[in-house]
C-alpha cells in the first residue's frame, strides 16, 4: 500500500532522494506549481485564483492511485537544504514503453538535481520495471528540460509539428528517446566558452538583444552581404535566429557568440562553424550593428574565438570568407592575423542581384 510501495532511490553523490509525495509537501508544491516557468512549459492545472492547496491534493492522489494500480509511478525529489525540489513521474503507455516527466521547484533550479532524479527513475524503469523505451517530450524552446534529458543518455530524434496540446493549443514538440541497449552516457552538448577581451565580451545571445539584431539586419549593408536575410526583417526573425544559435550548439555543429561591450550591449554576432567535418577545419563568420563598426571590436572578437582555437586544439586551420568587395569584412581578418589563400571568381551573390569574387583567408594553428 503506498506509501510503502514507493521505492526511495538515492544518489549521494548529487545529494538526491526520490521519495513518496506527502502531505507535508501541498505548500511547496503550490508554489512549484504557481511559478511562472512550470505554468509556460507544463500542463499543470491553471484555475481562476490559481494553483491551490486543493489541487495539490488532486495531484497526490493522483500519484497513489498510480503506484496502487500500475498505472503510474511518481516521486518527490528532495534535496540537501531543500525538502521538495520537484516531481518526476514515469507513465506507462503500451507494453515495454513509458514516458517520463518532471518539474523542478525554482529553489532547486541550476544546482543538476533533475539530472540526477532522472537518472534514478531511468535506471529504474529499465532494470526494475524492465521496460525497453522511455521517452521525453516538450514544448520546442523548453531548452532546460532538452539538456536535463541529452544529460542523463537520451537520443534527440527531432521536432514534431504540432506534438502537444497546451491547454487547448498545439504546439511544435521535440522528442527524445533512450532504450534498455542504449549506453546511458552524459550527451549533454558543450556551452559556447565566454571569452573575455579588453573591449568585448562574447556570450550567447538572449532576448535582450532581439532589437539590437533587428537594427542591425534591417540595416542596408548588412543587407547586401548577407542576402539570405528577410527584406522586412523582424522581431520574430531575431526570436528565431537566436533559436538557431542554440540548435547550432545542440547539435554540435557550431557556437555563436553575441559580441557585447562592458555595458553588455550587443555590438554583433561571431559564429563558428565546421564541427565534425572530415577536415579539421572551422570557418568563422561575423557581422556588426551599425553603431560598432569602425572600431576594432569585431577584429579583437575573431582574435579571441581564433586564440580559444589554438589552446584548445579544436582545428588545424580557420578561415574567413567573404565578398571581394567587402572592404570591411577583409580589414577584420587582415587585423585579426588572417593572411589571404585563394579566389573564386564571381561566385558570391551580393543584395543587388550581382554576383562578387569570394576572397578566402586562412590561419594556421601552431603545433
């Protein structure tokens, strides 16, 4: 009978419990439940006054009627100097397969105690409950739940159109699955390095700086060398094209980095690119708001990404490519150290619907 029939799993490394819910918890799952994050990724309930003491409740009968009758298994996380951090639940769908879900209290946030409760319940739903697939959803965007599932050994199989009613409106979903043959290895993806100059900072990009991107790829000559850009470029677009950036990590085929001053303003974007290619070569790519060009900060930008490089023996070789006719573009990579290797002739279309030579230069790492 439950409680009893609730397994407790520990992992003292993490300093994690998973535990039977109890009453003693209805107050801090009010206010797990109340947070704004678990309201925008989740489909906890949203009554008129909110979540309350009553619903807690429901929810706890909810998780008993799951462990007495098998059609459930649900935990409470505690976690050194916090009582409730969360829930995780796996729920059993056909023969062999469940999925599993989870929530974090915001005070247990960023200290990887999701991790570990998935962990947990993974192995247990594997070696104990012998099931053969246990699945991850969520709602495209929900990029805390992705790495707390790629962490604990889940393979990302891609994004599903309108995959998950969100009370009453479908929206776009990722999925990701683990199965009992699958190594349960950390495939967690690496962060982009800040790096920190005299005059520029590079760190990934935030929502802080959709209107500098939109100012800055409205601008005409942004326009005519980057001609895959929107002619009505948009808050919307910025939106995605930070998204991008992190899908770009995700999947580890690149970084891009905000190039910000001291007072955090964006003054650009520096990506590279070429991870996993069958050379071990990088290509970097970069442009300035308006407002930055002129003064060396994209410059001392590629000398930093280009330095991390070579310390880090990430590629025997970078380059920089960019229109013949963008005199800008060439000054930076002649003042970041790049010595000019090669040519195509009018082969780079510009904005204006002509066509420019590509110039390519290149730097070789040190061995």
């Amino acid at each position: 009978m439950f409680p009893d029939c609730v397994p407790t799993l520990i992992d003292p490394a993490a300093g994690v419990t998973l535990r039977a819910p109890a009453e003693t918890d209805i107050d801090a799952i009010v206010e797990q439940c109340r947070d704004p994050e678990m309201i925008r990724w989740t489909t906890v309930p949203t009554p008129e006054g909110g979540y309350s003491d009553a619903d807690a409740r429901a929810f706890l009968a909810l998780v008993r009627q799951g462990w007495e009758e098998s059609g459930g298994y649900g935990w409470a996380i505690e976690l050194a100097g916090v009582p409730f951090a969360g829930s995780i639940d796996l729920r059993p769908e056909e023969a062999g397969v469940a999925e599993v879900g989870f929530g974090l209290h915001p005070a247990a946030r960023g200290r990887r105690a999701m991790t570990a409760a998935l962990r947990l319940v993974r192995d247990y739903g594997f070696d104990v409950l012998g099931l053969r697939v246990i699945r991850w959803r969520a709602a495209v965007g929900n990029w805390a739940s992705r790495r707390t599932a790629t962490a604990a050994g889940f393979r990302f199989d891609g994004t599903v159109r309108l995959l998950l009613n969100h009370r009453g409106e479908l929206l776009d979903g990722w999925l990701a699955t683990i199965t009992a043959d699958d190594s349960r290895e950390d495939l967690s993806w690496p962060h982009s390095p800040e790096l920190v100059g005299t005059r520029v900072r590079l760190r990934p990009f935030g929502d802080r700086d959709l209107d500098r991107i939109v100012e800055a790829c409205s601008d005409a000559t942004t326009c005519r060398w980057l001609v895959a850009l929107s002619t009505s470029y948009s808050s919307a677009d910025a939106a995605a094209y930070v998204e991008s950036t992190r899908e770009q990590a995700a999947t580890r085929s690149g970084w891009t980095w905000c190039i910000a001053d001291d007072t955090d303003r964006c003054l650009g974007s520096l990506g590279l690119e070429g991870f996993g290619g069958y050379a071990r070569r990088l290509e970097i790519g970069y442009w300035a708001h308006p407002d930055a060009r002129g003064h060396g900060f994209v410059a001392e930008a590629v000398r930093l990404v280009t330095e991390h490089v070579e310390q880090q023996r990430l590629a025997d070789s970078v380059i920089i490519r960019c229109a013949a006719e963008n005199t800008a573009s060439r000054r930076v990579a002649e003042a970041a150290g790049y010595l000019q290797c090669g040519v195509q002739e009018a082969c780079e279309p510009l904005g204006d619907g002509t066509l420019d030579d590509l110039v390519s230069y290149s730097h070789t790492m040190q061995r």
